[in-house]
C-alpha cells in the first residue's frame, strides 16, 4: 500500500492540476483575505482526485477506535464524498439537507448582529423554523435511514473555524430525536484542514476531529516537489 506521504504528495499535486487549489488573493465568507483558495465543489468533475479523496478518507475510517454504522454527508461536498465511501466501503450514508444549514448560518449571523432586535431574531427564527420544516413537502432534516443505536461519522471536504461542522451536528442530533432514534456521534473527518481554529473550536466541544491532511503538509510537499515558489509557502504560512 502507498504510503501516506506519497499519497499526500500526489493528492498535493492533483489538487493544483485541478484547479481545486489556487493562488492570489480571496475574500473568505469572515472577510478576511487568504492567498490561497480550496474548491473541492469540482470533485464531481475529477474522478482521479475523488478517488484520491475517498483512500484518504477511509484510511482515517479504518484506523477510528469504533468502526461508524453511517458516515453523513455535510452539504455539498462531503454528501459527495459519503457516497463515494458508501460504494467503496460498504458503509451505509445519508447527509444533511442544504436548507436546514442555511437556515442556521443565517440566524448564527443575525443573532450576532448587536444592532438587531432580541425580539426581531427570534421572530425570524420561528419563521424560518417553519419554512424549514416545509422543506420539498417533508419534514426531514437530514436525508437517508437513521437506525436506532447507530454510530454516525460526519463527513466534510474542508474545515476553518468549525461553526459549520458544529451546526451539522446539531442538526443531525435534532432530526435523530425527532424521528426517536438514539444515535452516538463519533467525531467529524475532513480531507483538509485549514488549520485555522477549526480544531480548537470542535475540542471545546467536545467533539473529535479527524483531518487527512493539514493545508501546511499540502504546500510544504508543492514546494518541495517545485510546483510552487518558495514565497507562496510563506504567503500560506
């Protein structure tokens, strides 16, 4: 079997190719500019660096103290990712619904806004609570079968902060109670690791997080392989 640095190595490079990984400078979703930017959206349009994605993946699974009974896909991305695994690995999967996630990280954003309302907010929330369980005619959250007793690895292609991950688990939690199944959650993997306090952030939690690689390996092995200069590690850095 390859190893695991030759596999990242070839990952690295098949990221760049792609076009998944790119250099400049990018306004994120905080605001913030970073000069580099990771669409794993394409991964669709990449079998070679799915697949690559998906060995990662289910290399985290097979070394996870207890082997998950569902791996749930976190939109879109890592929905894409579950069902690759699920063919592969043999491990059933369902995924969150993208409303429900966007339902939340607009309320997370309100709820922050000091110059909203109190009263404003909640009256939103109970809006959207009511347009989310509309959702296409059924009242589901999360897509797929959750049996009793299952234990559930979630799946995603990227973290930064960890807010989404979060939300998802939440989500999942709620819809599980709804449909009365008890469920344990084991943590969340991801295939790249910004490493921007994603990891932090789901610790206080109490939440474990497995990560394929960190975004530092990806570009100490792009310039080491002489794909990038020497300035752009540091730009990353």
């Amino acid at each position: 079997m390859m190893s695991h640095d030759s596999l990242i190595d070839i990952f690295s490079r098949e990221l760049l190719a792609s076009g998944a990984l790119t250099f400049g400078e990018y306004r994120l979703r905080s605001g913030r500019i970073s000069p580099y930017y990771i669409d794993l959206r394409i991964l669709i349009s990449k079998p070679r660096l799915l697949s690559i994605a998906v060995e990662m993946i289910s290399r985290l699974i097979d070394d996870l103290p207890l082997r998950p009974t569902k791996l749930c896909g976190i939109p879109m991305t890592g929905a894409l990712i579950v069902s690759a695994i699920a063919v592969s690995k043999n491990i059933p999967g369902i995924y969150i619904r993208k409303e429900p996630m966007i339902y939340k990280d607009l309320l997370r954003k309100i709820s922050g806004d000091s110059s909203i309302d109190p009263g404003c907010v909640d009256s939103l929330s109970r809006i959207l609570g009511g347009v989310r369980s509309k959702t296409h005619g059924i009242s589901r959250l999360v897509d797929g079968v959750i049996d009793d007793g299952d234990k559930i690895l979630l799946v995603d292609d990227v973290i930064t902060t960890g807010d989404t991950k979060i939300e998802a688990i939440e989500i999942l939690e709620e819809e599980a109670k709804r449909r009365g199944k008890r469920i344990e959650i084991l943590g969340v993997a991801v295939l790249i690791d910004r490493e921007e306090g994603g990891e932090d952030a789901m610790i206080k939690r109490g939440i474990s997080l497995y990560r394929a690689v960190g975004i530092r390996s990806i570009i100490n092995s792009l310039e080491k392989q002489g794909l990038i200069d020497k300035s752009i590690q540091e730009a990353v850095e």
